[in-house]
C-alpha cells in the first residue's frame, strides 16, 4: 500500500472528523525526485513493505514543479 499526502488530501480528512490513524513500514519526505524515485524503487523491491509519501504542496514535482527554468 502506498500514498501521497498533501495538504488538499489532509484538508478533506479534516472536513469529514473521524481521525484516522494508520502504520506504514516507511516515511518518504518530499515528493521531489528523490521521494518518487524512492517510493518508485521501494515499490518495486519490496512489495510488502507499506509506505507514505508527504508533500507539503499540492501535487508531486519538488524544485521541477515550484521554479520554471528558462528553455526548459
């Protein structure tokens, strides 16, 4: 099991007031690269392993979605 949480994913458990907990074998931070990359790799190797990606934005991308780079 895998999952993104952002900050619209948290806001709509907030709306709904039943808190939710649950466990994951691994913590990403950050959604950039690395954290997809990670999050790509661990789902590939170790399927069972549980994990959840947190993003303090909207959506995945890091630096790539946040700054536009000239030509690119």
């Amino acid at each position: 099991m895998s999952t993104l949480a952002t900050p619209a994913a948290n806001a709509a458990q907030k709306a709904s007031g039943t808190p939710r907990t649950e466990h994951f074998n691994v913590l990403i931070v950050g959604a950039g690269i690395s954290g997809v990359g990670g999050a790509y790799h661990l789902a590939r190797q170790c399927p069972d392993k549980s994990f959840v990606v947190l993003e303090s934005q909207d959506g995945f991308g890091g630096t790539w979605r946040t700054h536009k780079y000239p030509g690119i």
